[in-house]
C-alpha cells in the first residue's frame, strides 16, 4: 500500500519463517463492493509473530514453512531473501 508519510523507524532484520498468507477484500468506503484485495504475509521471528502487507506480485512467491533473512521498516517490508529484494 503506497503510504504518503515518512518512515522513521529504524530498519530491522532477522531470521524468519513463513507461518501464513491471507487475501482479504479492501473496501475504502464502507458501504461500497471491494475495489481490490489486500495480500498479507506472517512471519515467525525470534520476537515473535509479525505480519506484513505486500504487493500481489510477491504474493504468490512464498508459502508457509520459507525461510531466509527478512528486513523491514517500521510496517513496511523491504526483503525476504532470497524470493523478495
């Protein structure tokens, strides 16, 4: 999801697993038909679960189990190496 303010967090990494994905409807405006799904990814790191929201071209590269480095910024993903860079 584009976002429209500064991330200032501080970037992340660890190693992490896949544990889900889910593809939810998004509606903008309640009331309204879905425009467009959200993907979201889980992922089991050593601080425990986190989630993140990714594009629908990542989405279909990871499955439950995968493992690799994850680095990310405040909500934003940045990779999962070696599927997302």
């Amino acid at each position: 999801m584009k976002r429209y303010t500064k991330n200032n967090h501080p970037v992340q990494k660890c190693h992490a697993t896949v544990i889900g994905t889910s593809e939810q409807s998004y509606t903008p405006v309640p009331g309204y038909e879905p425009s467009r799904p959200l993907y979201e990814i889980q992922f089991e790191t050593p601080d425990g679960p986190i989630s993140f929201e990714v594009s629908r071209f990542a989405f279909p590269l990871l499955e439950s189990g995968m493992k690799g480095e994850l680095v990310w910024q405040g909500p934003d993903i940045i990779s999962f190496e070696p599927w997302i860079q």
